[in-house]
C-alpha cells in the first residue's frame, strides 16, 4: 500500500476549526455571531473529532498491515497520556485565570460556573476529580474525550482492517447503546455524565478513520445522488438554524423539536448534518483553494501544530472571558467590543505562535553552519522563511 503524503488540505481545515474553536470559547464575543455553528445542526467539534480520526488513520493504519499493531497500541497509548498531561495543564491554568479574575473583579461567576464551584468550594474533591477525569471544567472537556478517543483508536483500526463494514457495525453498536444511555461515563464528585459522551462521539471518529483509510486506498467518493441529498441537508440546516434568515423565528426551536441535535451524545442530525457538509465541501474543492489564499499558509501552520494552539487557544480564551467580565465590572466599554477586540489579537496571537514553532523546528533540526558545509547544504538550510 502506497502511503500519501502529508495533506495540506487536512492541516488548512484543522486550522480553521482551531480558530473556530477559540472564537467560540469566548462567549459574547461579536465574532462568534458569523461561526459555522450559527448556520447549520454541526459545530467546530464534529469537525475537530472527524479530522482527528482522519489523521489517526493517515498516520497509524498503513502500520496494522505490516504487523505493526503492538506499535501502534503503544503510540495511541502514548498519546493519549501526552493529551491527559496536557488537559491537566490548561485545567490548572484555567483556574488560576479564574481565580485572579475573581479577586480582580469580585464577580462570583468567574468561580462558580462550568463546574468551577467544586474547585473552589472543595478544593480536595474538586482536584481529585479533575485528575480522575470525573470532573471537567466547562470549555475544557474535548481533550478528555480525545483522550477515550485514542484508547478506541487501536481497537477500531484492527477492526477496520479486518473489514471496514465492520469498524462502522461495531461502532454503531456502542453509538446506540450510548444513545439509550446503557454506555456512559460518571461524573465525580458531582453527579451526573461527562458532557461529551466518548461512546457516542466514537462513532463520528470512526468515520473518520473509515474515510482515511478510503483515502489511502485513493477511493473514489463522488456520487451525484449523494451530492444532491448534502445539498439538500446542508441547505434546510441552514433554513432552520438561522430562521429562515429572521423570516421565521420559530424554526431554530421548531428545528429542536423535530430532528435529534443533542451535543451530549451526539444527536443523529448533528451527525448527518455534518457528514453532509464535509462532503459538500471535500467534493467540491473548497479547501484546495482555500489553502492557496492569503491566510492558507497560515492556517496549515495552526493545523500542523494542533496541539499547542489548541492548548494556547484554549488559555487565551479563558483569558478572554476573564477580560470580558473585568470590562463589565471595571469600565463603561462594551463587554462585546472588548471581546471581538481581544478575540481578534487572540488569533493574531495564535498565527504568530504557530509560525514561531514553525521557525523553532527548522532552526532545530538545521545542522549547524560547519556542518552544513561538510554536508554539501547551503548555510541557510532549515530556516523558516
């Protein structure tokens, strides 16, 4: 089997989920009004785990064939930890945002919602929780799914190996017992389920090795039928979602009430939803042209360095809530002004870091100036330009 090469188009897309993300993490920030949520059933986080099991598949299934499997358990394994470090980094950082904002602006929601009342009102329990993953702080709960995601992610590469109508079966089979909530995950100490329910959200992750793996096998995708019904689906979500652009304003709760959009355990229309805008945009080629643009390049970086910026992102945006409730109570500016302002240095940020980690490795894995020229290479080989 002939493995691709990295795809570019895969980082753009990535890239622009990060941003998304962070945009979206900062609540009642102007910005947030035009994300992909706002027009459709799906949001930045079908898109996030679709591509994470995309990338396992690239990277990790031409390994299954060549016997490899017990690696390949070993590096799942690994990353998993890696993202269970890095959760309770950004969770501590979090806190410590929270905590300064409190005593800054005495507003006690900064240490009371999300479930930041546990950690701050017992403290023992609350820290307990946090590092048995029973408690997750509220926009800080998606690397504790990842986290299940990759521990799945050995079984459902074996699984797709014997047969990809299997993979998709048995993964199927966990998303209903999930849906009939016989397959959940507790939360402690305070009572109730993890807000993103990992065997649920398998399945989205499933299809997306499923489609990596078609990918490797440089299957071809195009169907008109199915590009007449995504068009149709991505059409009438958009109708819903937005009210008929404001003609209707029933339809957003009317849309609710009529197709399954639950986020905790991934409503079927989120999933068809999404699966038919991927489609959309993959067939047509969006993201090829895209990626040519101005900010193509830019984005690539973000979704070549996904962990860092989701981790930065991730700190940036608590910072931003923190600012945000600082202008409410500290000044007569606008608390949306303040955000889309600090939403838009936040991404600049983000562009800036992805670009310097660019840099660093270059200059890292340049040999230095002598060693360059024993090699026959130009001095400047490995630098970021």
């Amino acid at each position: 089997m002939k493995v691709l090469g990295r795809n570019t188009t895969i980082d753009f897309w990535r890239g622009l989920v990060l941003v998304i993300i962070f945009v979206n993490h900062i609540p009642g920030n102007l910005i947030e009004h035009i994300t992909p949520r706002n027009f459709g059933f799906s949001d930045s986080t079908e898109a996030f785990i679709f591509i994470s099991g995309l990338s396992v598949a690239l990277v990790y299934y031409p390994k299954i064939p060549q016997g490899d499997i017990v690696g390949v358990v070993k590096r799942c394994l690994r990353r998993a930890f890696e993202l269970y470090r890095m959760h309770l980094l950004l969770t501590a950082g979090a806190i410590a945002l929270f905590s300064i904002g409190y005593e800054l602006s005495e507003e006690i929601g900064l240490i009371e919602e999300h479930g930041r009342s546990m950690v701050f009102g017992d403290t023992a329990k609350g820290v307990t929780g946090i590092l048995l993953l029973g408690h997750q702080l509220g926009y800080f709960n998606i690397l504790p799914l990842y986290i299940m995601l990759m521990l799945w992610a050995p079984v459902a590469l074996v699984l797709a190996r014997i047969h990809l109508g299997l993979a998709i079966a048995v993964s199927a089979g966990l998303y209903g017992l999930a849906r009939l909530e016989l397959l959940t995950l507790r939360s402690w100490p305070e009572p109730g389920t993890w807000f993103f329910n990992p065997f649920a959200w398998q399945i989205l992750f499933t299809v997306g090795i499923v489609t990596g793996i078609l990918m490797l096998r440089r299957q071809n995708f195009y169907s008109r039928p199915l590009m007449l019904a995504s068009l149709f689906v991505v059409a009438l979500s958009l109708l819903f979602t937005t009210g008929g652009f404001e003609l209707f304003p029933h339809l957003p709760d009317t849309a609710h009430a009529l197709f399954d959009l639950t986020k905790h355990d991934l409503g079927l229309g989120r999933i068809v939803h999404f699966l038919a805008l991927a489609y959309v945009v993959t067939q047509f080629p969006i993201g090829e042209v895209l990626k040519r643009t101005f900010i193509g390049p830019d984005l690539k970086r973000l979704g070549r360095n996904a962990l860092m910026i989701f981790a930065a992102g991730s700190l940036l945006s608590a910072l931003g809530q923190v600012t945000m409730t600082l202008a409410a109570v500290k000044s007569s500016a606008s608390p949306q002004m303040i955000g889309m302002v600090f939403t838009i240095i936040g991404i600049i940020g983000l562009l800036a870091l992805a670009r310097y980690l660019e840099w660093n490795k270059l200059n890292v894995a340049a040999p230095p100036k002598g060693m360059a020229k024993d090699l026959g290479l130009p001095a400047s080989q490995g630098r970021f330009s």
